[in-house]
C-alpha cells in the first residue's frame, strides 16, 4: 500500500497528504491553493447553474407586464 505524501507549507518536511497538523513542527496546514482541477462533476454543476439562471432572466424578460397591454393608447387632442 502506497500513500500520497506531500510537504509541511511551514518547515517542508515530508508528510502524508490528509493530515491537518505537521508531526515535525505541529503548525497547522492550509488547504489554500491545493484544491486541483475541477472536476467533472463541478463543471457540470457550475453549467446547470448557468444555464438555469439564463433561462429565468429570459422567460422573465420576454414574459409581457400587465401595466403595458391594459394600458390605453395615449391620445392627443389637437386645441384650435
């Protein structure tokens, strides 16, 4: 069995990925910045989530207000 290793953020001894706490100098790790790629299952939901969003902004802009069709036209009645 093999086991990913990386190193300390802090002094860079080597030490095994999933660990919070480095067993040499016992600072703790950040996780910032080894996040990877994304995923396929991510993108997937970051494009359904696009998707969606435009499909309501746009059944919401081309659905017609009711103050514009029961609205009169606007007529003028020319003084003399």
């Amino acid at each position: 069995m093999k086991f990913e290793m990386t190193k300390c953020n802090q002094c860079g001894s080597p030490m095994l990925e999933g660990l919070d706490v480095c067993p040499s100098c016992g600072r703790p790790q950040s996780r910032m910045g080894k996040a990877g790629p994304p995923t396929p299952r991510m993108l997937l939901a970051i494009v359904l989530s696009a998707a969606v969003l435009f499909l309501f902004n746009w059944f919401k802009s081309s659905a017609p207000q009711t103050g514009q069709i029961s609205s009169p036209p606007a007529a003028s009645l020319s003084s003399r």
